[in-house]
C-alpha cells in the first residue's frame, strides 16, 4: 500500500498557486505524519510551495493536510484526485473547525489529532471500509510521540533551518484564534529529552538552526526554562513564537539568550487596549509593549511583532498609530494580517449572524484580504490602510531607521552581528513580497 501526504499551498488573487523556489520555514505535520505511518505502508511526502502535486501517481491513498488561507486550494486538490477515481483523507484545523464543508471534498476527515486514529484510518482503508470522519475522544500523551522523519526534508528545497515541536496549544484563549478553539486552553509539553533527541538528530545533518513550532512555547515558564537549561550545551541558534509574558521574567529571558535565541514572534496583535480585551487578548497591555521589545533587544533577540488590524474598535486612526509605534520602538520585523474570521471559530459564527461577511469564497478568507464588514470603517478603506502602513514599514528609511538607529547595539557587537544581517535579509525579502503583492492582491 503507498500512501501520499500532500501539505497545499494556495492561490493568489488571479487563481495562481502560489510556489517558492526554497522555503525558509516549515512545520512538522509531513514528516511527523510519515512516522505514524506503519513501517508496511509506504509513505511520500509533497509540500506544494515547493513540489509540483503529481495527480498521475501511482498511490492508493491521498492525504491533505492544510492550515488558515490554504483551504481553498487543499479542495481543489482533493477534488482533482476524487475526479481521478483516489480516494482522498484531510485534516488540519480549518478540517477540525468545519468537517461538514471539508467532506464536501474528501471521503474522510480527520478531527483533531490524528495520533490516536491515523493507524486506524489506514487500516480501515486497506480493508475497504474507510469510515467518513475519525476522531479521537482524547488529546494524546506528548511524552510518547515519535519523532519526525527529518531525513525526508529534501535540503535542496528548504533553508537549513528544520522544525521542532516542544508544547502543544496556549493556555490562552484569545477570540479569534483557530489553534484555541481546537486545544480549547489545554497547553501540553513534551518529554525534555525528547525534544533534546530531536534536536540532536537535526544537528547530525549538518543543520543548527531550529525553528520551535510551538504556539506559545513559554505556555509552562518552568518547562520552558528546563528545557532552555538543556538546550545551552547544544550551541544552536533557535526561532519561536512566544506571548509577551515571556519578556516579564528576566531569568527566562537569560536563558533565553543563552540557549541561542536568535528571534521571537509575539502577537502584540494591537496599539487599542480595547481591541485586545475585545477578543481576550487580556494578557497584553500596550503601556509595557516598549519595555517588552527593549529587554529582548538587549539580550539580543530579535522581535518579530504580529499586528492584526481590523478590529471592531479599530477606527482610521490604527494605522498610523501602528505604525508609529513599532517604528520608534525599532521592532525588528513587523507583520501585518488583517483579521480574518476562520472556518467554525466564535468570530465566524458572530460575522456570519451579524451578516458582516462579504463573501463565502474560502480561496480569499487570507490575511491580506478583507472578507467582512469592519465597524469603524469602510472594507476598502481597511483593505488599502493595511498595504499602505506595510509599504511604510518596509520602506527603505523606516528599514533603516528601525534595524540600525534604535537598535545601536548590533553596530558595536559581534555577537548579534550576524544575526542582524539576517534579520535585515527578511526585512528586505518582505519589502519585494509585499511589492508583488501591490500588483498582485491576494498574494501572500
């Protein structure tokens, strides 16, 4: 039996699927998928950033994994292999959130985590009788999961930097956020020396940058500060997302630079208090969002600051308080979204019976598009406010202005020297995407 995990891309605005010649990041759900599969079982891999999807191949099964904006192209694939007589799986969180709508394209779903079930789903199939959706009662123990098969990334197709996966959800339940609607607050970690393993067998390759794909990985502060502990010695350089409680602790903070962190990205999310209480954002508040950048900045890790405009207390007045704020505070990557209301979340159920959505096209519900009506504002004064204040963040002055004259420091210092080309490398790779994305809207 041969099996095909296919991670979808998604289109641009002219139905173009989107590709890169290399990716910088990824995730872990490929080749983690792969080492849940049985060892009698073959198993292919495809990412379609970077691969062709081949509809002529010879597998029994296909299986779509797919996250946010990548939806709609997920069923365009799965469609295909239907029409070609393959039976087809999917999962992911737009899949968890809406299983009725993704059955509409696939022969089977999987809700939630696919530990407990994915051995029985492909049991059943061999036997002829794949069921319709499979899901597990339980969340599983991530002390006894196994590793990703790393040796299946192709190192011709992605950066050498490779995934690793330490917790699992965020003890926060913020309105608009898929992940806590599916982990509903349970954050879970892994074995320490799991992770260190994983760790380990990545650095074997060659490779000593990781990218912790945690979505709060300082969701448990003693965890984490063990786990840092051991991740010292391993002299890496490390990525992850983090919520700005991780700034208030300064022995975490410590031990953050010493274990190699090179950049963390933090949902600041809002410069209005009232937008972050109105989706449950209560742990940020906006008066300490300098304090936060500069004590990470002078240990030498980078910020990557998430804003989301769109808010229903956002009025015009967001985009040039956003912009003015981060610019001073020399955030060192600011990445605009605008808020889109996922699949089977609260926020979509509150638009959709307020009838505040524009439309029920999945391939434009993505975070340069505007698919709702804001309270404050027109969609299409929101829609050009959001590209106009990303134009200013990466125009060449405020570039400058926010890696190299409010961050003096990584003028004189060889330790963060590097590491501030790199993050003037990302600056200047956003300036040219979000260029394309002015002649070509929807591209992201």
């Amino acid at each position: 039996m041969k099996i095909q995990i296919i991670q979808s891309s998604q289109t641009n605005g002219m139905g173009k699927v989107l590709k890169a010649k290399k990716l910088w990041i990824t995730g872990t759900t490929l080749p983690y998928l792969a080492a849940l599969t049985p060892n009698d079982i073959h198993v292919d891999i495809k990412n379609e950033l970077v691969e062709d999807v081949d509809f002529n191949c010879d597998h029994d099964l296909i299986a779509i994994t797919t996250m946010g904006c990548s939806v709609s192209r997920a069923f365009d694939i799965a469609d295909e292999f239907r029409e070609r007589g393959k039976k087809v799986v999917m999962g992911g969180i737009p899949v968890t959130l809406s299983p009725e709508i993704a059955l509409e394209h696939a022969d089977a779903v999987v809700v939630g985590e696919a530990e407990h079930v994915w051995e029985n789903l492909l049991r059943d199939f061999e036997k002829g009788n794949l069921q319709q959706t499979y899901q597990s009662d339980t969340l599983c123990d991530l002390k006894k999961i196994p590793s990703p098969r790393y040796e299946m990334l192709d190192k011709n197709l992605y950066a050498p930097i490779r995934p690793v996966e330490a917790t699992r959800g965020c003890p926060h339940k913020c309105y608009y956020c898929s992940p806590a609607h599916v982990y509903k607050g349970v954050h879970r970690v892994r074995a320490i020396d799991d992770v260190i393993r994983d760790v380990e067998t990545i650095k074997k390759s060659g490779i000593r940058r990781i990218l912790f794909v945690d979505d709060s990985i300082d969701g448990n502060r003693k965890y984490f500060k063990e786990l840092l502990r051991e991740l010292i010695p391993q002299k890496i350089k490390w990525f992850s997302q983090a919520t700005v409680n991780a700034a208030r602790d300064k022995e975490l903070v410590d031990l953050m630079a010493q274990s190699g962190c090179e950049m963390l990205s933090i949902g600041f999310e809002s410069v209005n208090q009232n937008s972050l209480q109105s989706v449950r954002k209560n742990h940020n508040t906006v008066k300490n969002y300098k304090d936060i950048i500069n004590t990470l900045r002078k240990k030498g890790i980078s910020v990557n600051a998430l804003i989301m405009l769109g808010f229903d207390h956002d009025d015009e007045s967001v985009f040039e308080e956003t912009f003015h704020m981060f610019e001073e505070m020399g955030v060192s990557l600011p990445e605009l979204f605008i808020l889109v209301p996922p699949l089977g979340t609260d926020l979509f159920r509150e638009f959709e019976e307020g009838g505040r959505l524009l439309h029920r096209d999945w391939s434009r519900y993505k975070v340069t598009e505007v698919v709702f009506q804001p309270k404050q504002m027109s969609p299409e004064t929101l829609q050009n406010g959001f590209w106009e204040t990303y134009d200013r963040f990466y125009s060449f002055p405020s570039i400058f202005k926010r890696m190299f004259l409010k961050n003096t420091s990584s003028l004189f210092s060889r330790r963060v020297f590097r590491q501030t080309l790199l993050v003037l490398y990302f600056n200047l790779k956003y300036r040219k995407t979000i260029t394309q994305d002015r002649v070509h809207p929807g591209v992201i």
